[in-house]
C-alpha cells in the first residue's frame, strides 16, 4: 500500500510535464510519419483508453467527481484526429498502415469492404445521431438549469447558515460545489461539440481516403480498379472501425456522465437497485411472454424460455425482500428493545430545547411551504435581526405542532416553559387603531398578542378600507413573528449561557487577542462576563458591541468582581446606543427622580452574599409604586416611551426596586446621555 502511495506521489508530481509532453505529441504526429509497429501501439492505448475512461464514468457517484472530463475529452478527440492522420499517411503511401488496422479490415468484416464500409457508416450514425446528439442536449439543459438553480441554492445555503444547521467551513464549501457544477456543465456543453466534429471528421476522412487510395492504386502503383478499390476500401474501413469503436465508447462515457443523477452510489449499483425493486412486475413481464408464445406464427420456445426465466427471477426476488423485510423488522425491534435498556435513553429525554413554538393543527399551513408557508423563513429572519440587534446568536426554534392546542392557538415556550401565547385566524387580518382613527370596521375584537393594545381581527374584503381609514393592518403570520421576535428579544438573558458566551469570545479573540488574553481568564472568568451580558440583556441593552464591552471589563476588573457594578461601567460605555433609541429632536422626555426619595432609596440598599436590594418599609414602597404609575400613566398618555432618569449612584437600585412593578420602565442615568442632549422632564417621582 505504501509503494503503491508512493508511486501515485511520484506521477502527480510529474503529471503536468507528462500531460504537455503528451499534447505536443500528439500534435507533432499529424505532422511526423509513425512507423506501422508504432501506429499499432498507440491504436492499442486509445482503445484502452477509451475502455478506462468508460469504465470510470460507470463507476463514478456524481459527475464532479469526473470534473475534468471535459478537458479530457478535447485531447482524447485530438488525439483519436492525429491517429487517423497517421494511418491516412501510411494507407496512401505504402498501402499498408500495421496489424491493427489490416485486422479491422480483413478479419472484423470478413474481408468484405462493402460490409465493412456499412457498419462503419452505421457505427457513425449510432455515435453520430443517438449518442452524441442525446448528450450534447443533456449538457446544455443541464447547464442552463444549473446556472438558473444556482441564485436558490445560494439563498439556501445562507438560510442553512443563518438557521445554524451548517458552519462558514461547509458554507464555503456547498458554494464552491455549486460554483463547480456550472462550471462542469457549462465545459460539458462546449465539449460535446469536440465529438459531434469528431463523428463529421471521420466521414470526410474516409471518403478521402477512399478515393485517394483508389487514384493512387491506379496511376501510381498500376492496380486494376477491383484491385485499388478492395485494397483502399479495406484498410480506410479498417482505419475508420479501429478509430470509431473508441470514439463511440467516448461518447458513451460523455452521454454517461452528464445523464448522471444526484446519488450515494455508482451507476451500476442504482441500475440494479432501482429495476430489481418490485418483484412483481417480472410477473407481469413473464405473463405477457408467455402470451406471445401462445401467438400462431411466432416462435414459442424463445418467448417461452425468457418468460420462464424472468419468472424465476421475480420469485427469488419476491422472496428475498420478504426474507429481508423479516429480517429488518426484527432488528429494528431488537434496536428499540436495546435502545430502551441503555441508560443514555433517559438522558435523552432530559434535554430541553432553549426556544419552542407550538401550533394547534389550523395553524400548520403557515409551516407548510407547499401550502405557501413561510414561518420557516421568518424564524431565520428573527434570529438573524435579533443577532443585529442583541448580539447573540439565538438558538434554533423548535416548531412543533400539538393537537392539544385550540385549533387557532399557539405556545411560545422558553426552556420547556410556557411564557406567552396567542390566536390567530389565518382567513383574516389584525386591524389596529393608532388613536387617530375614528371610523368603525366591522370585525372580532381581541388583543394584539406582542404588546397588548386593542385591535380587530377584519375579514380580507375590509382590508383595503381599514388601511384607507389610518388603521394599520397585519396579515396572520407578521403578527406571529413580531409576537415571537419581542420574546425572544425579552428573555435573551435566559437564552444566553456560557457555552455561547465562549463563543462569543473565540470571535473577537480572532481579530482582538490582546484584550482577550487580558481579560480572560486572569481578571474574569466566563461565567463572570456572563453575568454581565445577562443584566445588560436584562434591560434589552445590546451586547453587540462586545469589544468595547471587554475594553471596559479589563480597566474596571481590577477594582470590582461585582457583575452588576461592572454591567454599570459598560452602560457608560455603550451609553450612545443605549439613549439613542429615546431621544427625538435632540431631546429626552421623561420622569425624573425626587432627590429626597434617591437618597432614601439609595440609604436603603442592603448587601448580602446573594447581591444588593433595597429595603423600604411598606408606606413608603406604596407611595413609591403610586406615584411611579400615575408619572408613567402620564408619559405614555403624551405618546412616549416610559424612561425614568436618576442619578449614576441610584440607577441601579431603582432597577431593583422597579423592575417587578413596572418591567418595561427604562431607567437611564444622567452619565448615559451626551452632553448635548436637552432633558425635558414631565414629572417627578417622590414619596
């Protein structure tokens, strides 16, 4: 095995030298005489050659794999033209051309030049007609499906690469396949071309030769004209037969591979897999023989012989798929019965998937692409918006459907655990009043599911006047991917673990080591910085920016392992993105804190091994909670988000305080925002 290694290292390492050594002589053949024991050699090798060529296309699993058959083609084809050359040199100079062809001529035809030159013309007819003309179609259809398919196949592989089911590597490597296979057809497509030439070339070749070797049998060597005519005639048939086998065995080898369909074997496999599959059709087949030999007037015992074998053919085969339909069915169930018994099998069902989306059976066309679904598609695009704009990679969401489920309804779960639902009628439209609206379209009334404002659910005929009337309306679907796109937004620091965390880390350590080798594992560990993502993803900051995030972590690590301390250095840091998203016209509108009540609030904390919270006694906590929701109540009456502003020492623990009474509060500090920003504040919180 090793020779044989080194043997292969050796002619690959030599194989271009060898490969343009061998076109230029092929070239320099149609130029220089071949003696007639040299011109028998290398008719020998094209035949062989030819034979290797077939025998590889056969046994090929997919036409790639044979990549430069195109290229391979083009100097067979040269090199079959530079033969025939040769041996019309010899043919009309000696009248003798080697052993090789005097056989083709005299022993293959009987010596009879009139048969040879008709099963010479229907060789070229067969190659020429059928085969040639069949593969030469082939390839071009193939080449024009590929390169119209390829804009869909490259869409799937960045859905496959979104979704997470593939990695950059295979990604690069699926496209340069498909890259490869337009190639591959678009050569295939100009090569056929080299051997439908081939076949026109080889008919002019012989009727030259023919009447060549006849003027000269007679002027030049005094033959009669039966004389020239046998002699000519025989070795041009014999030149012509000895050239065109292999030439008919190249165009086989072509119609072969570009006829070749995707497949996990080769083409010998397929064929016998794929007509020995249903036994019965032998009996069909041998019913229908022996018909045919009970005709008057046609012979019975050949009809009769295949008719009984054929059925003999379809029993054993009968009996073998039973045989092995026995045998996989008892192995199957020795596979469960085993599958059971392990131990692993129980670990299996403890796994939970991080994100599930479950549907009642009415709501399965929107899963279904067949039925004109596209869920699928908008899931990839929610994890790809939601890596944009939160920085983490969003697991794969799990859609199943549950026949426990309202028909209409559907689950979104986080880590098995119910977390919101929903309903949706697919026949209809969700039709939403933004406030100015004053008209009325007839509909169900509900709530939109994502985040809780009244709406309508409207039957397609009013879509047209309920978008005319300033109501804004969404179809079924939308309505189910903002739904899903907002929870998972909102519990990205469940979804966030260490695994990904490291994940995150071996990214930015490829163009970042420095700070990375800094930070990890000296001053923090990764399941500190963890800690610190999740309270910044707690309060839907993102932690896309993870560079400058671990910038901040490496100058504030030295002085405090608090996650939630340290999650407050790096909202200074990301404090642009964070304000930016409130601020309109330059300015903030908020609530702010009474000072009173901060320090009140701040004098409260208390400190355990658990972390920080607050301690207010249970009079000033209402006052607190009444207060917070009458400025809220406010804000968000004149049409703006609820932010409440603090001082950089409070932020945190007003978080604390706020975060069960009023979760979709945004708290800000006064060190989060840029100078230039203008405050205007509309209320004041205090106890």
């Amino acid at each position: 095995m090793g020779d044989n290694n080194a043997l292969i290292s050796k002619l690959n390492k030599f194989s271009d030298v060898m490969l343009a050594l061998g076109v230029v002589m092929i070239v320099m053949m149609m130029i220089i005489p071949l003696p007639p024991f040299l011109l028998d050699l290398l008719l020998a090798l094209n035949i062989t050659l030819s034979l290797t060529i077939v025998m590889i296309s056969i046994y090929n699993v997919e036409p790639l794999q044979f990549s430069v058959f195109p290229s391979l083609l083009l100097v067979t084809t040269l090199f079959r033209l530079a033969l025939n050359v040769s041996a019309t040199r010899l043919i009309l100079l000696q009248g003798y051309a080697g052993e090789v062809i005097l056989a083709f001529g005299s022993f293959v035809v009987g010596g009879n030049a009139v048969v040879g030159f008709i099963v010479f013309i229907i060789l070229i007819l067969i190659q020429f007609i059928v085969i040639t003309k069949g593969a030469e179609r082939v390839a071009e259809v193939a080449a024009r499906f590929t390169l119209d398919a390829m804009p869909g196949k490259q869409m799937a592989i960045d859905a496959d690469l979104n979704a997470g089911l593939i990695n950059d590597n295979e990604a690069r490597t699926r496209r340069r396949n498909i890259q490869r296979e337009a190639d591959f057809y678009g050569a295939m497509d100009g090569a056929s071309k080299f051997v439908k030439g081939d076949a026109i070339a080889a008919i002019v070749i012989i009727v030259v030769n023919i009447l060549g070797g006849f003027v000269i049998g007679m002027v030049q060597r005094d033959m009669s004209i039966l004389q020239a005519l046998q002699t000519y005639t025989l070795l041009t048939v014999g030149e012509g037969l000895v050239n065109q086998i292999p030439a008919l065995l190249i165009s086989t080898a072509t119609g072969i591979v570009v006829t070749r369909a995707a497949s996990e074997d080769n083409l010998g496999h397929d064929i016998a897999a794929q007509l020995l599959a249903y036994p019965r059709v032998f009996f069909l087949v041998a019913a229908v023989l022996a018909v045919l030999s009970a005709v008057p007037g046609l012979p019975g015992i050949p009809f009769l012989s295949i008719a009984i074998m054929i059925a003999g053919l379809g029993y054993i085969l009968q009996k073998t798929a039973k045989t092995a339909q026995e045998t996989a069915v008892t192995q199957q169930e020795e596979k469960e019965l085993e599958e059971v018994r392990k131990p692993e099998n129980i670990v299996s069902l403890l796994q939970v998937d991080p994100i599930e989306l479950e549907i009642g059976y009415s709501l399965i066309p929107l899963v279904d692409v067949a039925q004109g679904g596209n869920l699928l598609d908008r899931v990839v695009m929610i994890r790809r918006q939601c890596a944009l704009e939160m920085g983490i990679v969003v697991p794969t969401i799990r859609i199943r459907d549950n026949i426990q489920l309202k028909p209409n309804a559907y689950v979104i779960k986080i880590k098995g655990i119910e977390v919101a639902k929903g309903e949706l009628l697919l026949d209809h439209f969700l039709a939403m009043n933004p406030g100015t609206v004053t008209e009325e379209i007839p509909g169900e009334e509900t709530m939109e599911p994502a985040f809780g404002l009244p709406a309508l659910w409207i039957h397609e005929a009013y879509r047209e006047r309920a978008e005319l009337s300033g109501y804004t309306v969404v179809d079924p679907i939308s309505v189910l991917a903002t739904h899903l796109t907002e929870v998972v937004k909102g519990h990205c620091d469940e979804l966030l673990g260490r695994q990904d965390v490291q994940t995150l880390i071996d990214s930015v350590k490829q163009d970042h080591p420095a700070v990375v080798s800094e930070l990890v594992p000296a001053m923090l560990s990764v399941g500190d910085i963890q800690k610190v993502l999740v309270c910044l993803l707690k309060e839907r900051v993102s932690v896309r920016d993870l560079v400058s995030i671990m910038e901040t972590l490496a100058d504030t690590a030295t002085f405090t392992k608090d996650p939630e301390v340290l999650a407050e250095y790096v909202r200074r840091t990301l404090s642009r993105n964070i304000s930016r998203q409130y601020i309109q016209n330059n300015t903030l509108t908020c609530i702010t804190l009474d000072p009173q009540t901060e320090n009140q609030i701040v004098s409260g904390v208390q400190h355990s091994d658990r972390g920080s919270f607050v301690n207010l006694d249970p009079g000033s906590m209402q006052q607190f909670i009444n207060s917070l929701s009458n400025e809220i109540q406010k804000l968000t009456a004149t049409g703006f988000h609820p932010v409440l502003l603090t001082s950089p020492a409070s932020r945190l623990y007003v978080r604390k305080l706020t975060e069960r009474i009023a979760p979709n509060l945004v708290i800000l500090s006064f060190a989060e925002l840029e100078n230039q920003i203008e405050v205007q504040s509309v209320g004041m919180v205090k106890i």
